[in-house]
C-alpha cells in the first residue's frame, strides 16, 4: 500500500469518507503518470458509486489552485501530487500517489480499482514494486528488457526510458535485433540476450547514472492480461501521455481510453525526444548540464539527459513555453521553486518543471543547486 501505520489508516479513511458523500468530485491532479494513475483510481471509484465527477490534469501550483477556485462550494475538490491550496482535500501520501489513491479507492469500491494500473503509476515515479497489492494481479519478474508492446523494435525505439543509438529509430532497433538472431518467441535466454545487448548500448560512453536508470528497466514485472507487456513499459507510456496528451492519457487510467491511441500518443513523444536529443548540444556548468528541448516536452527530455548524456548531476531542458529540471539528488523540485517561484512550479524531488520562463534560468538553478 502507499503507506503503513495508524495515520495513513486514517487518512485513507477520512478522505474516502469526503469522496462517498460528495455530490460532485472534482480532482485536481499533476501531469506525471504517477498522478494521473492515482486520479484514474479515485475516478473508477466515483463511477461505482455513481458520483459524477470530473479530473483535470496541471502542470503547476497556481493552475492547481486556479482550477480549484472554479469549482462550487457545495463540490468536493481533490488534489493529487499538487498543492492546490485549502479548498482541496489533498491526496496524503507518503510515497507514490497512484498507491496512496488505491487505497482511497479500495476502500470505496474493491471492484472498481485497477491494481495493475497503481502499480505502473507508482513504478514512473521510481518506485520498486513490493507488498501486498502485487499479490492483487500476480506479478512475476522476467528477465528483458521493460517495453509497453510485443514488438520489440517499436518498443527499443519509443522507449522515453532508454536513450541509445536504436531511440527514436525502429531501423535501427531491427537492426540490434537481426543481429541477436532471436527465436521468434523468446524463451529466457533470448530476453537475457536482448537485455544484455541493450545494456551496453546505452551505457557505451554514457554516465554512471546510465547503469541506475537501467535498473528500472531490465528485470521487467508482468501482469496476466494487461493492457501493455510490461508494468515498466505501462509506467513509461503512463508519463509520456500524462505530459504530452494528458486527455488521451485520462480517458484511459479512466478505463475509457482506446490502447491504440494511447501507444500513437506515446511513440508521438517519444520521436519528438529522441529527435531533441539527437539535435541538442548541451551546455555544462560546473553541476549542471543545459539542453535545448525543442518541440519536445522538457520533463521527458531532462529526465533521459540527466540519466544518459549528463556528466553532471542535473540536466535543465528548456523548451519554448517551460522547462524541466532533472537531478540526481531529491532536490528539484525545491531548486526551481527557489528560483521562479513555488506557484509555477510542479513536479516531485528529483523531476520537476517551470512554466515560468527567465532569461538567465540556466545561471540561477546553476547558482541555486
């Protein structure tokens, strides 16, 4: 569960008891496939009891609390992975969101939540599947490497979890792959191979940060019957859509959306990042590593330069109208509050983004970290 212990009992209880008797729920949650995961767990639960509702997704505080404003006294505003000031009830949570609303929702309509969906939404924001829910959807680990889709050049070269020469290049992943000459049902050995060769390629010439991030993808956890191959591969579409198509991501942690449009979405991402990447010629400082994020959204992009490109440990990605900051460290989210202001800023510790733009942002996070 998100958390253990008498209080998060008890928070878990009281705010499903404000969700049970509102007339209206009106959820405020942070673009991350963290939060969105958590926000389509509270919603499912409203539709089991019949209560409308409505979510939004934001990218700051002040259009958190600005949403908030809008909703009638008599409705009950939620905020998830947001602070969204006090006319919202927020989502406590001592670690993932996605855990945390589980819990909400379990105990308002067992049958309504989505354990496999929590899950994915807790493993984007970097947390290691463990506990009791895992039992919910029987979760086994298999070697590999952790891709959304059964193709496994489409998935190597949409990957926003991987930046090596196959990314953003399905030539060039059948390539990596014709020469593994794997069996076309892979066994154990075949995914062991496939990690190993995918391993080297990403990390030949990349930072020590490579090898952590890899751990969050190779080892890959599956769910029986899910909508994508891997848990892993579903958390890295769930923060792609979230950024990027956040209402093609809502229909579907909604149980709404169409899987097919969600991938589109999702490769849609992943071309723009790798594309940014590829074109970008980073800036170091003495800490932190500056990219250009073009078209790109600069969440996605500052989280694969700081694990794959950054000699530094932070990467700042700057966009046209936001920019994202990506550290090694839990320390992120408060350097950008520090320097544009807490109200435009959103995100967790060691991910999180502006969409207040200065003329010398790069120098003062620099002075900031």
């Amino acid at each position: 569960m998100a958390a253990t212990g008498r209080t998060a009992s008890f928070e878990s209880a009281a705010l499903a008891e404000r969700v049970r008797d509102a007339a209206f729920v009106y959820a405020v949650a942070h673009a991350d496939g963290d939060s969105l995961a958590a926000a389509g767990q509270l919603a499912r639960a409203c539709d089991a009891l019949e209560t409308p509702y409505q979510v939004s997704l934001v990218r700051s505080r002040s259009s958190a609390r600005s949403r908030v404003a809008s909703v009638a006294a008599s409705d009950t505003a939620l905020a998830v992975g947001v602070d969204a000031g006090e006319g919202a009830h927020p989502l406590d949570a001592d670690g993932p969101s996605a855990l945390a609303a589980y819990a909400v929702a379990d105990r308002l309509a067992t049958d309504a939540t989505d354990p496999a969906l929590a899950i994915a939404g807790a493993v984007s924001a970097g947390w290691t599947p463990q506990g009791d829910l895992l039992d919910a959807v029987s979760v086994t680990r298999r070697p590999g490497v952790g891709i959304p889709v059964a193709d496994l050049a489409d998935g190597l070269a949409h990957s926003t979890r991987l930046s090596g020469s196959f990314s953003g290049d399905e030539g060039m992943a059948g390539a990596l792959l014709a020469e593994l000459g794997l069996p076309a049902e892979l066994d154990a050995d075949a995914h062991r191979r496939l990690a190993s060769r995918v391993a080297l390629d990403v990390t030949d010439g990349a930072p020590a940060s490579a090898v952590d991030a890899l751990s969050g993808v190779l080892r890959p956890h599956v769910v029986d019957d899910a909508s994508f191959e891997t848990v892993e591969g579903c958390a890295d579409v769930l923060d792609a859509v979230a950024r990027t198509a956040p209402g093609v991501g809502a229909a579907f942690a909604l149980g709404r959306g169409d899987r097919a449009d969600v991938l589109d979405a999702w490769r849609d991402a992943a071309n723009t990042v790798h594309a940014a990447l590829a074109a970008a010629e980073p800036e170091r400082y003495s800490g932190l590593v500056t990219v250009d994020a073009g078209d790109a959204d600069p969440w996605l992009v500052a989280r694969l330069a700081r694990d794959f490109h950054s000699v530094e440990p932070a990467a700042l990605a700057l966009g046209d109208e936001s920019a994202s900051l990506a550290t090694t460290d839990a320390d992120a989210r408060r350097v950008l509050a520090a320097v544009v202001g807490a109200d435009h800023v959103g995100g967790r510790g060691d991910l999180a983004a502006s969409t207040h733009l200065t003329d010398d942002l790069a120098e003062t996070v620099r002075g900031e970290l």
